[in-house]
C-alpha cells in the first residue's frame, strides 16, 4: 500500500496536541478517523510511532524522528506555495534574456527600464551573444527569450513576435563627398569595407545583399562589435553597414554620413524567439507582454 499524504499531516497534528481527540477536532475529522490513519502509517512504515496513555499520546523515539523530518517536509512545502505566490505577483523570479549589442541597445534596453522599474523583485540575467548562440541556450532552456535578427529556421523555436530594424550605409567625414551620389553596388565596395567577424548574421545580410547585385564584396576591417565599427568608420577607415537607430545621434551630429545606394538595404526584422513547446516562467511572459504589444 502507498502511504497517503494526509496521514503524515493528521500524524503532525496528533504529535503537536498529543491528543488524538484534539487533533481531530482542529483537523474537523471524527477521533476514530484519526486513529485509523495513524494505525495506518504505523502498519505501512513497521514502527510504533505513538505510545497510547490515559490521557492523550506521547511519541516514541522513532516518531519523535519522524515529526522533525514531517516537520521539515511541510516548511518546505508551505515556502513553496509563498514562493509560487510571489512569482504570481512578481515579487520574485528571474528572467533571462539574450540579444546581441544593437538589439539590446536599441530594443530591448529602453522595455527592460520598465519592467525593471514595475517588477524591482525579478533579477534579470542579460546575455549578449550571436544569434547562433543565443538559438542553442533557448534549445537547451537556459534562457527564456532571445531577441534575434530573422529569419530563423529551427523547429524547436518559435518566434512569437516581430520588429522591423532599418539599417543604412554609413561614412565619416573623410568619405563625406560620397553621400552626393547614387552609389551602385559596385562602386560601394571600392570603399574600403569595415564588416562583423565571420560567422555573424549582420555580416552574412550584407555578404549577401551585395551578392544579390553580382559584388563579392571583401571586408578590410573584421570587427567584434557595432561600437567598433561605429569607432572605426567616425576615424575615416572606410564605410560600414549599420542599424539606423544605433547611429543616429552621430548621423545628427555630422560624424557620421549617410550614404545613398542605387538598391536600399533591405528592412531586417527582428524576432521575439521562445522554446517551442515550453511554458514560460511568469516573470518571462511578464516581458513577452511588454515585447510584443
């Protein structure tokens, strides 16, 4: 016979009164019902767990340990169900989200303010990797969201919403009098080309526009972040491929200039990506609401 639960709650309650009477009357149970389960757990763990007096009940040796064991059960389950009361209100919790440098700057960093700001308790654990990268810890559950560039081509994630990113063609002030022409393709990779390492996807969305225009184009610069290349190309190195937003206040500022092309560079959109198939932890769909309304 399995043991039922219960009995190890009316066993809690008849050792805190050492009375079987009284711990049927605070259990709102009859008296015989209460001696039966206790004989019930006795018979079903082979010990004696009571020693039966006049008046009331004493705990042998063995239920005197098996009340700090029954005791230390039911803590934990009552820290559980106040710990699952405060995810529900998001008292506490933990949201993990990855994205790389552009995303987090321009999409994700001004929504984490406000969740931030609404949900003090939820400790926040941010990751800023490549797209690959972040694919493989949300497959793997190590984190919640990725904020990824799209498309995105893996049946164990789901994308569950969507931003459109401009990106543009940029130059500093030593390559200025570029920005009065249309430029072909062509005479664009002319320019020296500051690019993403390998690997990247923003490095492959540009291989890959200028490939659309009959141009292998060949970086000059191979650089880790948007900073860098951002760095790089106000110096006068080259031109450099980057995302509206991130230059902005350099476009507005004249450091940096943009740069007309003959084909725009197409709109890249980026993706809200989940674990397919997995329920998000409260904290995190929390987030998803702010992401995608």
């Amino acid at each position: 016979m399995a043991i039922n639960s219960e009995w190890y709650r009316i066993f809690l309650h008849a050792a805190e009164s050492s009375n079987l009477t009284r711990a049927a009357q605070s259990l709102h149970m009859t008296q015989p019902s209460v001696s039966y389960a206790i004989k019930q757990l006795e018979e079903e763990l082979g010990v004696r767990l009571f020693d039966r007096l006049p008046k009331g009940v004493r705990l042998t040796h063995e239920g005197e340990e098996l009340l700090r064991h029954v005791r230390q059960a039911f803590a934990e389950l009552e820290a559980a169900e106040r710990s699952m009361k405060k995810r529900l209100r998001l008292n506490e919790g933990m949201l993990r989200v990855g994205a790389n440098g552009a995303i987090i700057k321009h999409f994700l960093l001004p929504i984490l303010d406000t969740y931030h700001e609404r949900n003090p308790g939820i400790r926040i654990q941010l990751s800023q990797e490549r797209t690959r990268l972040i694919l493989d810890r949300l497959k793997k559950g190590a984190l919640d969201i990725g904020c990824v560039y799209l498309p995105v081509a893996d049946e164990e994630i789901e994308i569950v919403g969507s931003q459109i990113s401009l990106y543009c063609a940029v130059v500093g002030q030593a390559f200025a009098d570029w920005s009065q022409e249309v430029l072909s393709a062509e005479k664009l990779a002319r320019l020296p080309l500051l690019m993403l390492s390998p690997g990247s996807s923003t490095r492959s969305f540009i291989e890959e526009w200028f490939q659309m225009q009959g141009v292998d184009a060949e970086a000059d610069f191979e650089l880790n972040s948007l900073d860098m290349l951002a760095e790089f190309t106000e110096r006068g190195y080259g031109v450099s491929f980057l995302p509206r937003a991130y230059v902005e206040p350099q476009l507005k500022d004249g450091t940096l200039v943009e740069l007309r092309t003959e084909i725009p560079l197409p709109d890249r959109q980026i993706g809200v990506a989940t674990r397919k198939h997995s329920t998000p932890s409260m904290a995190a769909k929390s987030f998803l609401e702010l992401l995608i309304h």
